[in-house]
C-alpha cells in the first residue's frame, strides 16, 4: 500500500490521473507500477 509520493509528477498521476510532469512513453508501466504497490498490504 503506498502511504506516501514524494514525487510531484508521480503523485499528481498516481491522485488524478495527470502524467502531464511525467515521460509518456512510459505512462503505463509506470500506472501498473502503481496499482501494484497500492494493492499490496503490509504484516
């Protein structure tokens, strides 16, 4: 579960969708990145 983004560009995406302050190319790597590290739950 992500608790915290200290980046800016990954936070506005990761909160809003916006991957306007981050590289296109890699928009949706970087989405499926986040959506698994939101998913997972700590012990």
């Amino acid at each position: 579960m992500i608790q915290t983004i200290t980046h800016k560009g990954l936070r506005l995406f990761f909160k809003k969708g916006n991957g306007s302050r981050l590289p296109g190319e890699y928009l949706t790597k970087i989405g499926l990145i986040l959506d698994a590290l939101d998913a997972m739950t700590s012990e």
